[in-house]
C-alpha cells in the first residue's frame, strides 16, 4: 500500500481530483499554501495499492493544465509506503 501525496496549483484541484475519483481513486483534499509567491495550492492525500500508483501519478499527469514557463512544475508528487491502513 502506498500514499501519494500531491501538491497541485488550486486551479487543477477540481480537474484532478474528479478524474480520480472517475478511476475509483480516493482523494482526501486539504487546502494549503506554500512556495514561490504563496500561491494557493491544494494537498491530494491518495492511498492506492502498489500496482495503481503508476496510473494515479499518470490521471494526476494528464488533468493538470500546461504551464508555459519550464521553470514552473504542474505538480509535487511524494509516493509514500503505508505499513498500516484502517478504516473506522
């Protein structure tokens, strides 16, 4: 099991989180802020099996928009074990 850990410009949240879900991915979103400017990003917490994280990384790829400056990235993905998950 695996957690991704997304950080995403607010404007992609929408677009992003919706063709996870479309995929059967679950996705926690947590409001943030951070990095150049202090622009307002979103946090996508996704726990996926092992074998789906390649797809996941590949929908969060395909939804965010494209940015024209090279120095600027669409998305921070940090992939995470989990040793232990449970739902109450």
């Amino acid at each position: 099991m695996k957690l991704i850990i997304t950080i995403i410009s607010d404007d992609d949240n929408d677009p992003v989180s919706h063709a996870l879900i479309s995929a059967n991915f679950r996705v926690t979103h947590i409001a943030s802020t951070g990095g150049f400017l202090h622009k307002g990003s979103s946090t996508l917490m996704i726990g996926v099996s092992d074998e789906r994280v390649d797809q996941a990384i590949e929908i969060i790829r395909a939804s965010t928009a494209p940015v024209n400056d090279p120095m600027l990235k669409r998305a921070t993905i940090f992939v995470i074990n989990v040793e232990n998950f449970t739902q109450i």
